[in-house]
C-alpha cells in the first residue's frame, strides 16, 4: 500500500525538534511504523503545479494524509488521477482541501482528528480578540523600535468588558471560545449556526442563540468566525456583510480564509470600518508576499492580527493529531470502522453534519453532541 503524506517543510526547526510532527522531517512519528508493516511511504511539501511531487504520487497512492496548515489541494481533477486512493487523513480538523463532493462521487473516504487541536485553536481566538481590542500589536512593536508614546497607542484601546462577542459556528471550537469568554463579563455572547447548541450547554455560559446572520453581526462588537469552508461559507463575509457590522467592530477568523473576502476585509480594515482583522488562515496558503491581509492597516496604526496557519498546531495539538491520524489508519488498515465523529464522509455521504445544511444521513444523525 502507498500512503503519500503532504505536510510543510519544517527545516532546521524540525531537525532540533522531534516534537513537530506535522513536517515532512519527522512524518507524524508513523514512518518507521509503516515500513515495519511493508507500507510505502512518500513525504513532501511539494503540492503545486502540474510537476509536483503531490500531483505525481497522488496518482497510485492508496491514502492520502495531508494537514491544513500546508494542504494538498485534493480537487476533482486531482481526483480524477487517482485511480487507487481510498481514504483522505486529516491530520488536524477541517477538510476543505478535499472536493468532498467529489470524494462522495468517487466514494473517497475523508476523516479528519475532530477535536484534536480546538483548545488550541480557541485559546489562540481569545488572544487575538485581545490584542486587537486592546491595540497590542503596534504598541509592542513601539517598544521594539525605541519608542515611548502612549497616547496614539491608548486612543484605539479598549477593555473587552460589556463588548458583544457572536461567533460565526458554535460546534467545538466556537463554543469553547465563548466558554472561555464569559470571565470577562461581556455584555452579551451570540452565536449563529444552523444547528442549535443543546439548551443545557447553551445555558451553562448564558449564550444567545441569533436567527440571522446579518442581525448577529450588527449587533456584535467583535465577531468571531468558527465555522468550516463549503459553498454556503465561502465569501461569506463579503462587502455587503461586512458593512452591516458595527463601524469599528473587529473580526477574528481562524476558520479558513475564503471564508472572507480578502479584498473586502482589507478595505474595511484600511478605511476604519472595521477597528482591525486577526487570524491564521489566507485563502492562499503559503500567503503570496503581496497578500492585502500581510499590510493592511487601520488609519489609527493597527489593527492587523495575522499570523501564518498556527493557532491549531501547537506542539500539544501536534501530539493530539498525529497519534489520532496513527489510530484512523490502523483503522483502515485492520478493516475496524471509524468513529464516527472523526468521519466528514463515508460510502457516498456526508456523515458530519458541519459542512452544509443538506439532504443526507448525516441530517437525520440527532444524536450527536457537537460539543463534546
Ligand atoms: P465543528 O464541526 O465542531 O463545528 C462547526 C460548526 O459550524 C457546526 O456547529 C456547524 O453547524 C457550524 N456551521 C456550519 N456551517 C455554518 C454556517 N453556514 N453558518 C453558521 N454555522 C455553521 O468544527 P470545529 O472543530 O469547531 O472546527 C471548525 C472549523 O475551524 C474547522 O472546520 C476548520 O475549518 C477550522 N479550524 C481551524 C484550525 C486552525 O488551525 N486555524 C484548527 C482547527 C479547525
């Protein structure tokens, strides 16, 4: 069997650092366990274009373990050259890279590490509302330069405290956003999602449930997005939602980066609509070096909190998705049956209930807690 890993080139780090599995130098720790089986294993980093490494092994690979963070593009014209590939990996959690429908079409199984890397990802969220409400980073990068000046720094600084907070999905990670909110006393926590949160969990951090988006939003002082990338999220914060938030509210959006309009969300940072935009997801990744989210700026100086995909990698997270991508491969390979909160989809259907508001099994599924 061949198993092609696509994971990030992690250099001289991932030589000093055992602990960064997700990189091509240490293959999620399952290298020497494959081989020992008699498995085949190609790792690269090497995902673009026609010659790559991703487009030449992808053609006879059996599975296919790749992370979000440096994803192999798995398209339904990739597809279509991969006459052997059985089963995607997502060593992490969102499995947009994938043509899901696609994978139904050509029954693919994808199953990603559910809930693998959310702490991570929802303490990195709470940072990031932070630092912008608070001005953090140019008054850091103040001091780094030899100045003083408090004043510019203070007059875009704010206290979370009685702000409105709504997130974009409240399944795993944005409800443990909210949870680790409400020490702060905001004035109110709102969240929009199809799929209503269990009344006790809901209750429990005194959460309120909006019906419409547009009605959430423009109510919200900071807007948080946790939500997984399909057709009905992709550009969803465009222009026109985007100029129904408040003037000067802030968004923070580690989901996936075509979530946003790249364009929209930089004109509003730059023009002061928006009081500044933070997150680790590009909807190019590696991000070009042009990229309008790596200069935007807020008229008053900051107002920029991105950084590269990192908020679900840390090296716990790493830990928690490798060994959780090791056990749905020995799954696969011993025949025994997935659990299914790892399985986005299986035997032609979507069996997660996140991606999409649909006709299918995993509409009919009630028994799922997404917050567990
Ligand atoms: P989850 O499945 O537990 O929750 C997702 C929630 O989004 C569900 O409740 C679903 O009903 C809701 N949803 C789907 N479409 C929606 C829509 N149109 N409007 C409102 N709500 C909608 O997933 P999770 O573990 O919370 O992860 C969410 C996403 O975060 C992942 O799909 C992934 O894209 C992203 N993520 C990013 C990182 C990172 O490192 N930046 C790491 C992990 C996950």
């Amino acid at each position: 069997m061949k198993v092609l890993l696509v994971l990030y080139d992690g250099g001289k780090a991932a030589e000093e650092e055992p602990r960064l599995l997700g990189t091509i130098q240490n293959k999620l720790g399952i290298a020497d366990w494959l081989k020992e089986q008699g498995h085949e294993l190609v790792a690269t980093a090497d995902k673009e274009g026609e010659g790559s490494e991703f487009k030449k092994h992808i053609v006879d690979a059996e599975v296919l373990i790749t992370t979000p963070f440096h994803p192999g593009y798995l398209t339904k014209e990739v597809m279509q050259t991969a006459k052997n590939l059985k089963i995607c990996i997502t060593a992490g959690v969102g499995s947009d890279h994938v043509d899901l429908n696609a994978a139904n079409e050509r029954n693919i199984t994808v199953a990603e590490v559910s809930g693998s890397n959310v702490v991570s990802v929802a303490e990195h969220v709470v940072m990031s509302i932070l630092l912008l409400v608070r001005n953090y980073t140019p008054a850091h990068e103040q001091i780094i330069g030899g100045g003083w000046d408090v004043a510019p720094m203070a007059r875009h600084s704010f206290d979370l405290e009685d702000k409105v907070v709504g997130t974009v999905g409240a399944g795993r990670i944005g409800y443990r956003v909210l949870q680790r909110l409400t020490p702060f006393d905001c004035k109110e926590l709102l969240y929009f999602d199809y799929a209503p949160l269990p009344e006790q969990a809901a209750k429990a951090i005194n959460v309120r449930r909006v019906e419409s988006l547009e009605e959430m939003v423009s109510q919200c002082d900071i807007v948080t997005v946790n939500c997984p990338l399909h057709e009905k999220t992709k550009g969803l914060f465009n222009k026109e939602l985007i100029s129904k938030m408040k003037p000067g509210a802030w968004l923070v959006n580690t989901a996936r980066g075509a979530i946003c309009d790249a364009q929209a969300v930089a004109d509003a940072v730059n023009s002061g609509h928006l009081g500044g935009y933070a997150g680790d997801v590009w909807n190019v990744q590696p991000a070009p070096k042009d990229h309008p989210w790596r200069s935007m700026k807020h008229p008053l100086g900051g107002g920029n909190g991105m950084v590269p995909h990192m908020s679900g990698t840390t090296i716990d997270a790493q830990l928690r998705y490798a060994e959780g991508t090791k056990t749905i491969l020995q799954n696969y390979l011993t025949g025994k049956a997935q659990d299914p909160a790892n399985l986005i989809v299986e035997n032609g259907d979507y069996v997660s209930k996140a991606y999409g508001k649909r006709d299918t099994k995993a509409e009919e599924r009630k028994e799922e807690v997404r917050t567990d």
